[in-house]
C-alpha cells in the first residue's frame, strides 16, 4: 500500500509537470508571436518601449511615437519673428514645413500671398523706415552673398533649415563659408543682420551710412560653450 501511495502522487506529478509544461510553452510561444513595435510596452529584444533589437533605434530614452505639432521654426533665429508682420503669419510659418514656404506655396488663407512676398514687402518697408531724407534712396539691390531681395527673401523662407557638412566645417558664418552648420559661439544675428542691412559690401546701415543696424552689438560675453550640454555655468553663490 505504500508503495502504491507513492506512486501514484509520482506519476501524477509528472503528468503534470508535462502538461504544464506544454502550457508554458505555448504561453512562451504566444508572447514571442505578440512583440509589435508598436505595442507602448518593452518587450522581446527591444531596449527601451518599441526600440531597440529589431524596432527601429531608442533615441536616449524618449518616446516619438504619436502625433505632434510643429510649434516653432528657429533655423535661422529671428527671421519669422521680424518680418512676418503679425501673429497669425508668425503661427501660420512656425506651423508650416520648411517646403511649403516657398514662392510658389500660398499662405493657407492670404490668397495668392507667399512667405518670401510678405518677407519682401516687410524688408522694404524697413529700408523705407530708416532711409534719410536728405540722402538719396536706398532699396535692398543686393547683400554681401549677391542675393537680390527676391532670391534672398525666397531664401530666408524656403531654406530656413540649417544645412550640415557632415565631412566639413560646421559654422554658420566662417569667412567665406555660409550656412554650413551652427556652433555656439557663431554670431547668428550679426550674421544675418549683416546680410539683411549690410547691401552689396557689408558697409550700409553700419552705424556712418545711416544707422546701425548690421549688429545687434551683444557679444557672448562670458559664457563657457565648452561645457556639456545644457551648457549651463555653476549658479553664483551671494
């Protein structure tokens, strides 16, 4: 009788060691079946949710999965926010993709309106602004690049995207080279002041020929960009 007793229990154990071993198996195999890299959870041989192993690469960490909104377009800082005259044509470009603002792409809701015509329309307003009126006329004829003001102001909205030079120099302004990149220490605003007040030799609206409007005269003052990033400087101690 004991013998019997403990072989039953025995075999029972292994009958269901078996079955639940199956079940497990398949349970495995079912789970191995179901990794998506678009299920929002971590899984199979991602290393991060729905990145890594065979999904695409995790981008440190974060998630960019879903729908966004472009809120903003600072390229090249400064240029929507000056010469598009009001808000509504502010949000319209920030909103916009860098290809839909070209001359040949209407402002949804201004008609037949582009960016570069109303970036036109603004600059020559400016030079109207602050022409003297002693002196004779002075119209936007061409900047330091050779850019008449319709291939510039076309260029100001159709390319406001920095470029990059994977196996060059990476500057936005470095002599003769322009728009190849950004550094921190590249004077952004001098730079496209200059080419949007400095005319054909860089010498108009400088401060003699009329006011000074090739520099915004803020240097980098004191700032440390070679520390990592955000690049912010230990707090002052009072």
């Amino acid at each position: 009788m004991t013998l019997k007793k403990l072989y039953i229990p025995l075999v029972c154990f292994g009958l269901a060691a078996i079955l639940f071993s199956c079940e497990d198996a398949d349970d495995f195999n079912n789970v191995i079946e179901q990794v998506t890299c678009t299920d929002g959870i971590q899984n199979g041989e991602e290393t991060g949710i729905d990145c890594g192993g065979e999904c695409g690469p995790c981008l440190n960490g974060l998630d960019f999965s879903g729908l966004y909104v472009q809120e903003d377009a600072l390229g090249r800082p400064g240029i929507n926010l000056v010469y598009s005259p009001n808000a509504a044509l502010q949000n319209a470009y920030n909103h916009s993709a860098t290809s839909d603002r070209s001359s040949l792409s209407p402002i949804q809701g201004m008609g037949q309106a582009t960016f570069p015509s109303v970036f036109q329309t603004s600059l020559t307003d400016y030079y109207a602004f602050y022409q003297d009126p002693n002196l004779p006329e002075i119209t936007f004829d061409a900047n330091v690049l050779g850019q008449d003001i319709t291939v510039f102001t076309e260029f100001l909205a159709a390319s406001d995207a920095l470029q990059v030079a994977p196996e060059g120099p990476t500057s936005f302004h470095s002599g003769d080279l322009w728009f190849t990149g950004r550094r921190l220490s590249d004077d952004v605003m001098d730079d496209t002041l200059l080419l949007l007040f400095g005319g054909p030799d860089g010498t108009r609206f400088d401060g003699v020929n009329g006011p000074k409007l090739i520099s915004d005269q803020v240097d980098s003052g004191d700032r440390n960009f070679g520390l990592p990033f955000p690049y912010l400087e230990a707090p002052l101690q009072q």
